[in-house]
C-alpha cells in the first residue's frame, strides 16, 4: 500500500510538470542532456536562467520512482531559479527503479565537470537538494563530494546507513533490501552545511530516523551545545545548530501538521520550500583549498 501511494503522488507531481513546461521555457534555457554514464545514457534536465558565467548551480533529486522534471512542477524550482540567478540540473536514476545508488556520485562528478566545461559556472556555489530517495543520496554527496559541494538540503529523507536504518519501516524498509550494501559514508575532511525538512506523520519515510541524521551532522561538524529553536509557523518548528566548526550549520525544520505526510514539504501553503533552502544554502561557499 504504501508503495502504491507513493507511484500515485510521483504521477500527480509529474502531471503538474507537464502543464508547466511551456512557461517554463518562456523565463529560461531548460533542455534535456544525455550523457553516457557506465555504457548508459543518463537523461539529466538542465535550467539555465541566463547567459553569465559565474553562476551557482543546484542540484535537484528525485524521490523513488521519480524524474528530474519534477523541477517544473509544483516545487517552483524553475521561479526561484530564474529569480536568484542559478542554474538548476536534475538528473534522472537508472531504469528500471529510478532509486539512486553508490555509483550515481561518479555521475554527479561527469555533470559537474561538463557543467564547468559548458558553462563556465562557480564551482565554490555547487549544492545539493533531494527529495525522499533523493534526500538520502544528497546527504551521502554530501559526505563524499564535501570537495565540490558547498552545502546540501533534504526533505523527508535522512542519512543511507543501510541496511542499519530498515528498522525505522515505511519505504526505507523496502529500500533497505535493494541497497543492503550502502553503508555510512565516511566522515568528511571539512565542515558541511545542512538543512532538513521532515514531517513527523510522515508513514513512507518515518520521522523517527532525523535524529540519527541530525547527531550524525552535529558530531561531523563539530556543533557545539543546544539547538537554538523557535516557531515558523503554527506547524513547524525550526532548530538551529549553529556552533559549528568553519561557520557551517545544522537546520531541522519539523512539520507537526496531522495532515502533513509524505509529499506535503512540497505545498507552498505549508513552506515556501525551494526558497527556504536557497535561503540557507546560498549563505555559504565551498572553502578555498589549502
């Protein structure tokens, strides 16, 4: 059932993505890349807002069973890319499954060094955002690819410490049996910003897991203390980590809404969600190397 729910509400999101392609085509340059990965041709949706160089790029990932063209659709990625002047580059995961795995980082590498190549973009401004399995891959590129990505935001997706986290059920039980070899990455050489998103009734990737997540960020980037915490709203609070090393921090937004289950970080009513994390991971850039 619960996977049955979740195919529904990936075919509602992709319906809305088609109504919007047009007018997003109108502000900008969106277009399909297909690059040869590994003997296969990735398709990767590709937004560029203008024609400066410099620009920052985000990295959009798509939840099980979903497509990088979701970006059209009711997130807003498109407005608020067209808006704050960054390129925004949605890759697809491999058919059949569309779930992300370990060899999709050497993907994400191939993107960025075309990316570099094509568009001259600022490569001290690469960040990631997922959404459900997505959520999980962007936080493991934030450990691995802590060289080339400044910042990362999730929703309503944690830490793949597989096959340890099956015990929290819903979906990730599920992908817990199809990704039994993807373990913990290993700590990062630097201090990673990170901003989650999660509601706590949601049943396909149970909230039970954030915590983890959190300790596991707030103990790689050395947070000191208590979170400072206040309302965002009526239905959601917001903590902030933010002693922690090289001026990073740690952000949990927790949705208490009893409506609000998998899916809904995506209503505009509830977070104006894309601006928020642009918000945050646009305050930082990667550190110069020593």
């Amino acid at each position: 059932m619960i996977r049955a729910r979740w195919i529904a509400f990936v075919a509602a999101v992709m319906a809305i993505a088609a109504l919007s392609v047009v007018a997003a085509q109108d502000e900008g340059d969106l277009f399909t890349e297909v690059i040869e990965f590994n003997g296969e041709d990735r398709d990767v949706i590709v937004y560029v807002p203008s024609e400066e160089p410099g620009l920052p790029v985000m990295f959009y990932l798509h939840g099980w069973g979903g497509e990088g063209s979701e970006i059209v659709g009711e997130l807003d990625l498109i407005s608020v890319a067209t808006r704050e002047d960054f390129i925004v580059v949605a890759p697809n995961a491999r058919e059949p499954q569309r779930l992300w795995e370990q060899q999709d980082t050497n993907l994400m590498h191939v993107i960025l060094d075309m990316l570099v190549e094509d568009f001259a973009i600022d490569e001290s401004r690469v960040y990631v955002i997922g959404f459900s399995g997505g959520a999980f891959m962007t936080h493991h590129l934030g450990a691995v690819m802590a060289d080339r990505v400044a910042a990362i935001a999730s929703t309503e997706g944690y830490m793949p410490n597989f096959p340890d986290i099956a015990r929290y059920g819903g979906l990730v039980a599920e992908a817990a049996e199809i990704r039994s070899d993807w373990g913990l990455p290993p700590q990062p050489d630097r201090a990673v910003p990170v901003m989650m998103v999660h509601s706590v009734n949601d049943r396909v990737v149970p909230y039970d897991g954030i915590p983890d997540t959190v300790a596991i960020w707030t103990e790689w980037n050395g947070c000191e203390g208590t979170p400072e915490t206040e309302a965002y709203s009526d239905v959601i609070t917001l903590e902030r980590y933010a002693a922690c090393a090289e001026d990073t921090s740690v952000v949990l937004y927790t949705v208490t809404a009893e409506d609000a289950g998998h899916g809904a970080t995506a209503d505009p009513e509830l977070i104006p969600l894309i601006a928020e994390m642009w918000a945050f991971l646009s305050q930082y850039t990667l550190p110069e190397a020593s």
